[in-house]
C-alpha cells in the first residue's frame, strides 16, 4: 500500500507540472491587429482624425522557405525615427520633433499614405489595425491637435503580439469666436 501512494503522488506531481508548463507557452496570433482609440476630441464639433503608418511589422519567405521577421520605417519616415540599440526600440530622432511632425503633415496630404480617416465627436475608433506603430493627426474648425503616436504591439513577447492603444488627444490651439455656444469652459 506504501508504494502504491508513493506511485500516485509521484504521477501528480508529474501531472501537476506538466499542467503548468501547458500554460506557460504563448499561442502564436495569426494574424496581429489591434484596436487604436483617440479620446478627448471636441465634443460639439466633428473631428477628422488620419492614421498614418510608420513603422510596420514584415514577414517574409525566402526560396528555401524561411521565415523573415522584421520592423521597416516607411520611407517618409526614415529621416525620422531610428532604431536605439540601447533601449531596443524604434525612437524619433532627438532634435527632429518638429521636422517630424511637419513631414507626416505633408505625408498626410498624399493618399498612398494614409491607413485610416475618421470622422467623429469626443472619441474616434479604429478598428482592425496591423500591428506597427502610428501617428495620429486630429483637426477640426475649433481645435488644432498635437501630434499622436500609438504603438499595437507589445514589447517583449515570444511572438508578435497585438495590443490595444488609447491616445489622448491635447488641443494645441482652441479657436473662439466669442460667441455664447462655444461650449468653453
């Protein structure tokens, strides 16, 4: 009988562990996409909000059937944002700011780069969105927003993971004209 229990507690310590190690391991997505959200836009008027890609997620095959993995910068972008060895991220380039912010303006202008444009009030949702890195440019007739950037990825993962981003919109500029509706506070 001794050995008997010695046999059993030895099977459930071994079912014990490997039911742990099941969990540990991550399921590979598929197909990666993420949901960006732009809060805090005016709420009296409707927001244009333009989701411009810049850094994208590559896979391909080479002939042998070999996986390739990697982050490509778009072209308008490449000025712009480098990768940083030390923090192992994608950064904007220190002192290039506003020469960034200026160059996704104009790139904005140009249909070939744009992802998505949504129109709303308070809050805008982008659905379905690769994962990559983005930035996001917000205006309408009483506000002129600071640029955003959202990133659908998360750092440190076995595989490419997806995740959800919610930006904060800030006016950079309000527009009055002074009237009893503005809706200023």
């Amino acid at each position: 009988m001794k050995k008997i229990k010695k046999i059993f507690a030895l099977l459930m310590t071994v079912a014990m562990v490997m039911g742990l190690n099941v969990t540990v391991f991550a399921e590979k997505q598929l197909t990666p996409t993420s949901t960006i959200s732009v809060k805090n836009l005016a709420t009296d008027v409707e927001t244009t909000v333009t989701l411009l890609n810049v850094v994208y997620y590559d896979k391909t095959e080479n002939s042998n059937g070999i996986e390739k993995q990697s982050w490509v910068v778009v072209g308008w972008a490449g000025d712009y944002i480098k990768y940083t060895d030390s923090t192992k991220k994608f950064e904007i380039v220190a002192g290039k700011e506003e020469d960034f912010k200026k160059a996704a303006e104009t790139a904005s202008g140009n249909q070939n780069n744009i992802y998505k444009t949504n129109i709303g009030k308070g809050e805008v949702v982008f659905k379905d969105v690769p994962v990559g890195a983005y930035v996001i440019l917000a205006s309408d007739s009483k506000n002129t927003y600071n640029l955003m950037v959202a990133e659908t990825y998360k750092d440190g993962e076995t595989y490419m993971t997806a995740e959800d981003a919610t930006v904060i919109a800030k006016p950079n500029k309000y527009i009055t004209d002074k009237k009893d509706d503005d809706n200023l506070v």
